[in-house]
C-alpha cells in the first residue's frame, strides 16, 4: 500500500471514532454508559456473525498472548471510555483517552522493546498537566473528580492496547486483532449492559447503530493501516478524533470549555504530539 493511502486510511479511521464518540454520548443521555459500550461490542460481533472468511481470519493466529493483551486492554478501556463519556462532556472524555500515546511509550518498552528516553519526560509532563487542567478546570479552581480519573485510567489502558495492535500485527491478521478486541470487549462489558438494561427507543437504537458501525469501520481501518504508518503518523493523525469530539460537542450539545480548559486541551495536544515525535520508530514491512 503506498504511504498517502495509508494515511488517508489511518485519518478516515480517526474520524469514525470522533464520530462515534458523538453518537456515544447522545445515546448515553437515555441509556448507560455501559450498555452503550456493551451494544457498541454487539455491532461489532456482526461481520464475524455474517462473513465467513472473516471468522475464518479471526481464529487464525500465531501470537495468542499478544491477542489477549489487546483484547482485554482494549475492551476494558473501552469500557471505562464510555462510561467516563456518560458523565462528562464528550470532548473531554475522549481528551483523556487519547492521551495514550504517553502510556503506549512504556508498554512499548515491553512489548516491542523500544528505549525510553528521558526526554520524553518533558512533554509528558506537559500532555498530564494539560489533562488535569482540561479536565478540571471548567469551574473555580482545579477539580479532578472520579469520572475523569476514570477517563485517564481508560487511556492507560488504551496505551498497552495499541502498543500490542503495533506487536500483533508484525504476525497476525487485522481480522485477528479484530475479533479478539471484540471478544474480550463483549465479555468486559457485558455485566454492566445487562445490569444496567433499559429498552431502547428507535432512536437510541439507530444512535446504538451509529455507534456500532463507526466503531466496525474505525477498528477496521486502524487495525489494518497500522502495518503501514509510523508511531508518530498514527499519534498525530488520531488527534483528530479529539479535535471533532470537542467541536461536535460545542456545536450540537453546548459545550463550553473556560479559558483554563482551552490552555489545557491545547497543552495536551502538544505533549502527545510531542511524546509521538521523539518516540517515532520505523514503518513496518508489509
């Protein structure tokens, strides 16, 4: 695949996830934000379900362990994705859980071996301090509450996801890496979609659809332009995902950020950026 498809895939895939935050966080106002997540994974079962080449591909592996890392951290940290979503303004929510690249640095180190420079200690610093101040501080002073803690946690979480993706796929298929994100996600979400269930409406529904469909394609085109993109080519191009959630919510829900917000959304972006660009390894081979 040449570099500019890849890319523009990797940027389509950033898109879908911005707008299915969006979506998320509408249907999150009736529902859960458990059973949101839950039925998030539901849609995602279907190509599995429907497509029998594509179940074939998902059962075919060489690195079990490295499938059950990305499944059980990824499904987990969507979870806690959407539920930190159901709380707080979706731009901020997913703020938070994009700041993964600054945790994917360490888990990379363990995955993939990759050196830890101290110089990344600087814009890491940064892209934290930008998250409290972003997350915190839309009142007087700087509050830090459970949802946003939570919010974090889901980006550490997410951090060790991608960094197995980037180990998985120098073996196994997308497919692969698909079906066991789904798999664990389902079993992970599941006790709090049921516990939690309410009847949808048809347009919870057709919000639950957009949520699901977004998601099927965004971990589809990520999960396969991930064999073609730098590390620093997918930090950077995924921040757009951040940048449309915070203006959908500002447009169409009403969402304000303070001054003290901006300066911290716009500290986060640099530290993440930042932390991408001195991390950056090679292009993997197809």
């Amino acid at each position: 695949m040449s570099p500019r498809r890849a890319l523009f895939l990797m940027a389509l895939s950033a898109a879908f996830f911005g707008v299915m935050a969006f979506a998320a966080k509408l249907a999150a106002r009736g529902l859960s934000g458990g059973e949101v997540a839950f039925f998030r994974f539901v849609f995602m079962t279907l190509p599995l379900v429907l497509v029998p080449s594509a179940a074939r591909k998902a059962v075919t592996f060489q690195r079990l362990d490295l499938l059950f890392y990305r499944g059980v951290f990824g499904g987990t940290a969507v979870l806690l994705y959407f539920l930190t979503i159901a709380h707080i303004p979706v731009g901020i929510a997913t703020l938070l859980n994009y700041s993964s690249p600054v945790f994917a640095v360490a888990f990379a180190a363990v995955f993939l071996g990759e050196r830890v420079h101290p110089r990344l200690l600087l814009p890491s610093a940064a892209a934290l301090a930008g998250l409290v101040l972003s997350a915190g501080g839309g009142g007087e002073g700087v509050h830090f509450g459970r949802w946003e803690a939570l919010g974090l946690f889901s980006a550490v979480l997410s951090g060790a996801a991608v960094a197995a993706i980037r180990a998985a796929r120098r073996t196994e298929g997308s497919w692969a890496v698909f079906g066991s994100f789904t798999l664990f996600g389902l079993l992970a979400s599941a006790p709090f979609g049921i516990a939690g269930f309410r009847p949808p409406s048809l347009r919870e529904w057709l919000l639950l659809a957009i949520v699901g469909a977004c998601s099927v394609a965004a971990q589809l085109l990520m999960t396969y332009s991930y064999r073609w993109v730098t590390n620093l080519q997918a930090g950077v191009l995924y921040q757009l995902t951040v940048v449309l959630s915070l203006a959908l919510g500002v447009l169409f829900l009403g969402d304000r950020l303070s001054s003290v917000q901006i300066f911290g959304v716009l500290l986060t972006l640099s530290g993440v950026v930042g932390v991408v660009w001195l991390q950056e390894t090679p292009r993997a081979v197809e």
